[in-house]
C-alpha cells in the first residue's frame, strides 16, 4: 500500500530500483499506488506510464541520466 513517492524514498539506496520509481514520480505520477491495477487508472495515466518506461530504459550507445 505504498504510492511511487513513497517507495521512491523507501529505495532511494538502491539506484536501479530509484532510477524507474523516479522517473514515474517525475511524469507526475507519483500519487499512484504500487501494483494498483491497471483498470484502475485513466487513459492519460496510461499513457505517462508507458513514457517513464522509455524514459527508463537504458539505450545502447545513448547517454541516460
């Protein structure tokens, strides 16, 4: 029962884990609960979501922060 801001904090020692909570915090959406269901949430979210997963993943031959 722990939104994205929250877990954010709680990981914030483990980089990998921090890097993909912060990135859904930084799309506005931390608010949303870990592993609340996805019917749950508007399309709008849905859409911020699947952005934070491009934004967090590691690219070959790019240079992420």
């Amino acid at each position: 029962d722990m939104s994205f801001d929250e877990a954010a904090e709680f990981f914030s020692e483990y980089p990998k884990i921090a890097k993909i909570l912060n990135t859904v915090c930084d799309v506005g959406l931390g608010y949303l609960k870990l592993g609340q269901p996805s019917p749950t949430i508007s399309g709008g979210e849905a859409q911020r979501i699947k952005l934070s997963k491009e934004i967090s993943k590691k690219r070959h031959g790019e240079y992420t922060t």
